[in-house]
C-alpha cells in the first residue's frame, strides 16, 4: 500500500504529501511534537539577533534570578553570563551535533545494511559480526572511550555519537533488504541485467528507508543526550555554548542558585520530547498498515 489513497473526498487523487500530513496529524501527540520542534527551530534561529557575540562572556553580575532584570531576562549563572544567551545559542548547537551525528550514522549504517542484506551469504555474516562487535560494548562507555582518544572537539563529538550509533539502522537496513530483495520487480529488473549499484540504491532503497527515516528521530534525540552527558561530565567542547555544559557548571550552585542547571535542563527535555514525539508521528503516517484516514 502506497501513501497515495487511490480517490480523495473530492474525487481528485490526493498528493503524497497531503495523505501524509492528513496521516500524521491524526496523532495530536505527534502535532504537539512538531509544534515543540518548530519552538526548538526558532530558538536557533533567533540566537544571532538576541546574541550577535559570544554567548559565553560577562553579560551582568553574577546569579540575577531569572525574570528580575529586564537585560537578562533568565538571569544569569554563576560567571555573569546570560542564561538566556546560553539558551538560544546552545539549541544551535544541539541541532547542530544531532542533524550531523544523525546524517553520518544513519548513511553508514543504511550503506552496511544493504549490502549486508542484499547480498547475504558471507558477506551477510561478516558485516554482521563487525556491527554485533559493536553492540557488545555499552554506547556510553564507548562513546567516552572515542573521546577519550579524539579529545573534546565538537567535530571529534559528533563523530564519536555517530560510531556508536549506526549499528540500529544497519540491523534496520538489513531486514528491509532480505524482505525486500526477492520480490517480483526487483527479480524483473535483475533480469533485465540491471547492476547490483542500481538495483540497491534505485530499487530497493527507497521502498526500505520509511523505517529508517523514523529511527532517525531516536538517533537525534539521542545524539543531543549523549553530547549533554559528555558536557556535564567535563568532556564537551568548552569554546561553544551548550546545554550540557550549562547544567555541569550549575551543579556547583544547584542548591542556592537551582535555575541555572534547571533552565538548560527543560530544553533538553522538550527538545527530546519534541523527536520522540514527531518520530512517533512518522511512524503512523509511514506505516503501510495504516488505515486510510
């Protein structure tokens, strides 16, 4: 079943794009995620004009409380510098580290996934045993482990989520791939002498990416936890503004001056709120066996 019901209410065919909006916004949840999302996305956005500078120098005296002063309008943290700042600054950073590590680990993974399952055989079982290889290993302890050995760059971080998050899609990849690599067209265009190349990324490819572009949004969502993890344990990039580091530099005045590690730490829950939410909606709206609505 296509995303395209065959005759709208009108009786004109629908687009693809309008059956699935019509499909994903039936999931409140999901709209809500969107909307929480696009908030996230302006944050980003506007962080340039509210802080055309550094966000990490003296904005004021230190620990203003927030909504006291007009200038800082979340106050400021222990150093003087705006919270609010850090705010708007560290949501580029996080969609930032989440869009890139999601790019590289999802290519890589789909890329190992089918020829893995294309091909299967000894080929199968050697992409398999490298990619189960890195299962063994916890994804934290590892990630800290890459750190560790790359340093603390924000490029050496992305990197870092990246490896330790391309083994879901792979495995992803792979079961789309066997379903999907003996089905009738596929058997009509490998009998036309069409390429293995052409068969895996025209044939096949498209019709097995729907799971994978909703685990996207679980590697996103886990990719900005991860690198808040690193930054409040004292392992992210100091020279840019980011949640993580907000939250570890709070810990110090958690008890008298709580907003400063409280502030980064609910938008880091709604922006992982905001994916899990919208990855939830693609799911419905992508799943074949959804009903028409």
């Amino acid at each position: 079943m296509s995303l395209a019901d065959p005759i709208a209410p009108g009786g004109a065919t629908p687009t693809r794009a309008s059956v699935f909006w019509r499909r994903y916004r039936r999931n409140r949840a999901a709209v809500l995620g969107l909307v929480l999302l696009g908030g996230v996305l302006a944050m980003a956005a506007l962080a340039g004009f509210y802080e055309p500078g550094n966000p990490l120098r003296r904005a004021a005296a230190p620990l203003i409380p927030p909504f006291t002063d007009l200038a800082v309008p979340l106050g400021t943290d222990q150093l003087g510098r705006d919270i609010l700042a850090g705010i708007l600054h560290g949501a580029r950073i996080s969609l930032l580290i989440g869009l890139v590590a999601t790019l590289l680990s999802i290519g890589f993974g789909v890329l190992v996934g089918a020829v893995a399952g294309y091909f299967g055989g000894w080929v199968d079982d050697v992409l398999m045993r490298i990619t189960e290889a890195f299962q063994t290993v916890p994804n934290f302890v590892l990630l800290l482990a890459l750190v560790a050995i790359l340093g603390s760059r924000i490029e050496y971080i992305v990197l870092a989520i990246a490896i330790v998050s391309w083994t879901a899609p792979a495995r992803l990849a792979r079961a789309e791939f066997m379903a999907l690599r003996k089905r009738e067209f596929v058997e009509a265009v490998r009998n036309l002498g069409v390429g293995h190349s052409s068969i895996i990324f025209r044939e096949i490819l498209p019709n097995a990416l729907p799971p994978v572009i909703v685990y996207a949004s679980v590697i996103m969502a886990l990719a900005i936890l991860l690198e808040s993890a690193l930054a409040f344990l004292g392992l992210g990039d100091p020279n840019y503004a980011s949640w993580g580091n907000m939250i570890g530099q709070g810990r110090a005045v958690l008890r008298t001056d709580w907003y400063v590690a409280a502030i980064p730490g609910v938008a880091i829950v709604l922006t992982v709120l905001s994916f899990s939410l919208v990855g939830e909606g693609l799911n419905e709206a992508l799943n074949p066996r959804q009903k028409k609505g």
